[in-house]
C-alpha cells in the first residue's frame, strides 16, 4: 500500500472501495487489484460511451482491462493539475485543472487554447467535447492541420490547384480535417509514377509512320480484312469454296422484314465484300454495309496517305500497309494502363514538364510538421472524456457502487422487463443464450432468456432477466412480456430459455403442498379418464339385453365379414366379489385407526404441546425445502453472469435475500387506493372462515379437556 488513504464500504457481503474523490482515482495504482471487483470488462453490450472505452483499450481487442486503466490514470497524473475536476459535476473541462508545468499538460493547454481560438472563444476558460469533436469546425480556418492531407485550397496558385484537382480526378481524394478532399505524399508519388510511364510510352511515338487516326482506323478493319483475303485464296483454290463462304439467297431472304439495326446486325459476321479468286478487296461499292463506314474511314485516313486515290485493294498492297503500320500498331498495343491517360496526352506532357511534384511534395512536409500539434487536440478530447466518464467507470468497475448504492443503473444493466405481474431490474444483454447459460447457471439465480424485437425497427436483442421475488408457477417458455431499455423504448419479449433455481423463501415454503395438490390433481385425472374411457363400453353392455326379440343390428354397406364366435358370459364370482370388498374393508379399517391413533395422540398431548406439534409437522413438510432454497439463496452469485458476457469479475458479488428481492418488484396496489371487494362474477369458494372457527373450537375443547378445564365447567 501507498501513502494513501483509502476508505471502505460493504456492499454485498464484501468490502468495496469508496471512489468519490480525484486524488482517489488518481491513486487506484496504489490499491492492491485484489481489492478490485472487476479486472477486465467488454468494449461492447453495456451502457457506457463506446469512445471512450475505445479509447481506454489501447490494445483494441474489445476489453477494457486493468492494466488500461492503470495507464489512463498514469497520464492523467501528468495532465492534471487538479485532480478533483475528474469528480465534478458538469460535462466542461475548466483550462485551469490542466498542469501547464509538465509537458504533457502544456501541450494540451496549448491545443485546447488553440481549438478554442479556430472556434472564435480566444478567451474562454472551459472546452466542452463538442469543440473537440467537429474537426471540419476546428480546422475551417486553416490550411494545414497536422494530417499529411492537402487539399485544393492550401495550394499557393492557379497552377497548383489544377494539379492537385487532377491528382484527386485521377487517383482519388482523402477527406481532410477541415472536411476537404485533398491529397497525400502516397498519392503524389503515385500518380508521378503514371505521369512517367504515359510520358514515355507517348516518346516512343516520335518517327513512327502513320497517325493514331490512321492506326485507329486500321485496327478496326485489320482482322476483317485478313479474314477476306483468306477467303479470296481458297476461293482460287477451290471454285466450291466461293460458293460456301458468300451469302446465299436464304440469308439475303431473311432481310426483308428486318429492320436497318437488325438487318445490319445479321450482316456483321459476313466478309466484307463478295468472295472472289481475283482477290480484290473494294472499298466504297460493293462492300458489306455493316461495314461501309469503317472501310471508307480506313480509306481516308490510311491507303489515301500511303497509296494514293484509290477504291480497291489488292492483297499484296494490303500486305505493304500492313508492313509499314506494324510499328505503329506494335507501339499501340503497349500503351500503359494508367488512370492519367484521361486527362490527354498534351495534359500528360505538360504535368511533367511543369515539374511540379518538389513543390507538392513540400506542401504534404508543411503539414506534417504540425502533426505534433494535431495529435494534442485528441489528446484534448480524451481527457474531457475522461473527466465526464472516468468516475463513473471505475465505479462499474473497481467498485460496483451504481450497483449497490441503486441512484443510478449500473452500466451492465440493460433495463427492465415487466412479465407475470412483476418488474425485473436485473437484465443483462447477451449474445447466445445457451452458451452464457452454460456459465451463468453457476449464479444460483432465477434467469429467463428472452428474445426482444422492436415492432417497424427491425432491431432484435436477447437479454438474461433475473427474477428474485415471487414464484417460478407462471414464468415459461413462450410466455410474453415488455422490455424498457435505458432510453425508455419498449421492446416485445419472449422466454425461450429458463435456468431455474429458487426465487424466494415464500415459493420454497409453498412448494411441497403445490406439488402435492399436483400429484392429487394428475391421479384424479387420471382416474377420470380412465373411467371416462370405459363409460362407452358399459353403455353397451347394459343398452345389448334391452334390444327386442329377434331383433339385429342393421347390416353395414357391403359384404359381410364372417361373425366370430360369441364368447359365453362371464359368470358371477361370488368369493372374489367378497375378497374385494373384505380388502377394501381392510383398507378403510386400518385409514380409520391411523386417524383415529392420530386424533387421540393429539388429545393426549397437553394444551401447550399441540401447536408444537401443529408447527412440527409443517416443518416436517416444507423444512428441507425451506433448508434447500435458503442455501441455495445465500450463495447467489452475480460475478458467472457478468463473466459469460465477458466480464472478469474478481469478487464475489452476491445478491443476499434482501438485496435480491429489492432488484424483483411485485404488483402492489398504490398506498391509498380505493378496493372494492364485489365481484359479481367470483366464484363461489369453500367457507374456509366457517371451517378454521370449527377448527379453532375443536382445538379449544381439546385442550378444556387435557387441562380440566371441561370437567370442572361440568361440575360445577
């Protein structure tokens, strides 16, 4: 231990620390973790700022744990001056708790002064987490803010901004603090690379014959025409080849009802002109419509410049322009893939030789050099969120005050499900209900699972309810109720799941005459069943001898089975007639001589041993029950729940009987309230009244008797 002073409450059957206080926080590195109720809590599934705990789990593994908090306490100590502002109330940071001393603190002094000048308050003297958050507000007035991203408007002239816009069309923008689209060095080194491979591949252009016009125009027609040429020296082959290649008047046929688009579309496949051994290929009549356009481009801008006028083609000057392009052609085809290409290739040019990537390059360098500074403006945002949460943390955590104290909701309560006239306050949400009951039955506490779904949101849930007060007669699968989270919307639930344990004494007093009163009900109706099932059968045998003379049941539709043969009657048995009776007799005999040992035993005893012996016998019945549940009651546990939800719980956190009932509400009638006793449609009910005053009066003769009382009133 430290130097420290620490102060203890009880709470659940076991000490917890008292953490009303800064300098008590800030000195948790000094409390043994044995002392600890917690050790380690989940990221997600409780009511607690998911920021803040973000930020608190340094690793990023979705726990909280105490190392985490250990650390955010070690930094605090150099942050804040006065530590008692972790415990006031309001939601602002006052400037004057922050230790402008150490460097820690005067770098988020000078951030947080800062924030507060961008948002135009130079003078204020407290920072709220709104200021911090909205960094488009904090950085609106600013070109460079810290985080490598430059965007159009830092750039210092025309001719910057242009290129910084065609970096962000090319390459893609990254979103600024100030909101902005900008770029970063990764982006700027990128597109430089492509910049250099389009610049290069457009040098390989220079002494080429040709124009990208003319290879164009030549790539269009270039398979077509190997094609046609082909086609033409097998029909000099074969006369029959000719014939087989050409349209025929079937496909010509089939144009006439088309339209232009289909017509055209049917005439796309077929050679561009008409098959012929003298192998010459026209280039205005007589060609493949489907391809008029493309051979008069490929004309104009290819034979024209390299053959002169003319309009047909043989295959040897097909093979010279093909000769003389194939450089060209070649150099086309190893065109880079690059997202520059679409700015053009004189944009392409101009980008290199303008240069410009130093000066882009000092840009994203300028605004790094204030990342120091930008980072402090988070830093600023995580000490506010801990001076308007850490408090109630550690009190979820390192102590379960919330939980205890009941001011306010622990954060690992979910809300309140209200079923069966009772309102449960411990509700837990979880993920799978078979598998944290795996764990959470080690509680011994009363849990049912319910499925929430919210009606028109789509949102669904599953929470673990305990129940503490009451009785378990009503509580199963499939029975609904309302569920209230902590904002007060209301949820549809259903049980699909109990883990049952005793609830309360009252339920384990009751429980042997309950089950009792069921077996009663299962024998009787199973009597009645039975007897029920025999009724049709006796009917028949009684209604039989009645029918008249002569007389048969009518025959059935259709052929006739054979009758089997008639079993003689039974005969009557006169000696096992009387054997059953005697037995029954016997029966009856020895139930009437227990009675009546019982009630004459009872007389016997003096006045002061019959309720003695009335209170032995209710033990005798509802005792073990009573011994059982009240065990079982006093070792309920919260801490396997909690840990089935990812919780380390590191204490035993018990739920006493009087602790647990407070956490199950039972319907009451308001203090005050008018009750009206009539109701015309209860049942008529056994005089019970009548009979306990018959009863009380029989006790009371029974003990005039014993005493003498009888005797000497008789007597006198």
């Amino acid at each position: 231990m430290g130097a420290h002073h620490w102060r203890f409450f009880r709470a659940g059957g076991f000490d917890q620390v008292r953490l009303d206080r800064g300098e008590d926080i800030l000195a948790l590195d000094e409390l043994d973790q044995k002392l600890w109720v917690a050790l380690a809590c989940p990221v997600a599934g409780i009511a607690f700022d998911r920021k803040t705990l973000e930020l608190l789990d340094r690793d990023k593994d979705g726990r909280v744990r105490a190392s985490d908090l250990l650390a955010e306490v070690n930094w605090l100590k150099q942050v804040l001056k006065d530590p008692e502002e972790l415990v006031r109330e309001g939601e602002e940071l006052r400037l004057a708790a922050i230790d402008e001393t150490t460097p820690e603190g005067a770098r988020v002094l000078a951030s947080a002064r800062r924030i507060l000048s961008n948002l135009g308050r130079p003078g204020a003297e407290t920072i709220e987490l709104a200021d911090t958050v909205d960094t488009a507000r904090i950085f609106a007035a600013t070109l460079f803010n810290g985080d490598g991203v430059v965007p159009v408007s830092a750039g210092p002239d025309e001719e910057t901004r242009a290129l910084i816009e065609d970096i962000i069309a090319c390459m893609g923008g990254v979103a600024d603090r100030s909101g902005e689209a900008g770029i970063t060095q990764e982006k700027i080194d990128a597109f430089q690379a492509a910049i250099e491979a389009h610049a290069a591949w457009l040098d390989g252009e220079v002494g080429l014959e040709g124009t990208p016009a003319g290879t164009a125009a030549l790539a269009a027609v270039r398979e077509k025409a190997d094609g046609f040429f082909l086609a033409c020296r097998l029909a000099a082959y074969s006369r029959d080849a000719a014939g087989a290649i050409n349209p025929g008047p079937e496909l010509l046929g089939r144009l006439t009802d088309k339209s232009l688009a289909d017509s055209l579309a049917l005439l796309e496949p077929l050679p561009l002109a008409a098959v012929d051994p003298a192998g010459v290929l026209p280039l205005a009549d007589g060609v493949n419509p489907a391809w008029a356009g493309r051979l008069a481009e490929f004309r104009r801008e290819v034979v024209v410049p390299i053959l002169g006028e003319r309009d047909r083609l043989n295959a040897a000057e097909w093979e010279t322009i093909a000769a003389r392009y194939a450089p060209r052609l070649e150099w086309a085809a190893a065109k880079p893939e690059t997202p520059v290409a679409a700015l053009g290739d004189q944009r392409v040019l101009a980008i290199r030789a303008a240069g410009a990537k130093p000066a882009l390059d000092a840009l994203v360098a300028e605004d790094k050099a204030l990342e120091g500074e930008a980072a402090a403006i988070c830093e600023v945002e995580r000490l506010i969120r801990m001076r308007i949460g850490l408090c109630r943390l550690v009190n979820n955590f390192v102590s379960f005050r919330d939980f205890y104290a009941r001011k306010q909701k622990a954060v690992f309560l979910a809300g309140t499900l209200y079923l069966d006239a009772r309102s449960a306050e411990l509700c837990i949400r979880v993920d799978d209900p078979n598998r944290h009951a795996a764990l959470a039955t080690l509680s011994r506490v009363y849990l049912a699972y319910c499925d929430c779904s919210r009606k028109g949101s789509g949102e669904k849930m599953t929470l673990a309810a305990a129940f503490t007060a009451g009785d378990s007669d009503q509580l199963m699968v499939g029975r609904n109720g309302v569920f209230y989270d902590r904002d007060g919307n209301d949820w549809d639930a259903t049980i699909v799941k109990l883990v049952e344990h005793p609830i309360s004494i009252r339920q384990a007093f009751w429980m042997p005459y309950k089950q009792a009163a069921k077996l009663i009900n299962s024998q009787i109706e199973k009597a009645a069943a039975a007897r029920a099932a025999q009724s049709p059968i006796r009917v028949v045998q009684v209604a039989a001898p009645a029918l008249p003379a002569g007389a048969a049941p009518a025959p059935a539709a259709g052929p006739t089975p054979a009758a089997p043969a008639a079993a003689p009657p039974p005969t009557f048995d006169v000696g096992r007639f009387a054997g059953i009776f005697a037995a029954i007799g016997l029966a009856l005999g020895a139930i009437g001589t227990a009675v009546a040992s019982m009630v004459t035993g009872f007389l016997d005893l003096a006045w002061w041993q019959m309720p003695l012996a009335v209170a032995g016998v209710i033990l005798a019945v509802s005792g073990p029950s009573l011994v059982i549940a009240y065990l079982k009651l006093r070792q309920r546990n919260l801490a396997p729940i909690l840990d089935a939800t990812g919780w380390a719980v590191n204490a035993r956190v018990r739920l006493n009987i009087p602790f647990g009932g407070s956490l199950t509400s039972m319907a009451r009638l308001p203090e005050g309230a008018e009750r009206s006793l009539a109701d015309p449609y209860a049942e008529r009910r056994p005089p019970w009244g009548l009979y306990g005053l018959l009863a009380g009066l029989a006790l009371a003769a029974a003990i005039a008797w014993q005493t003498g009382l009888a005797a000497w009133l008789l007597g006198a």
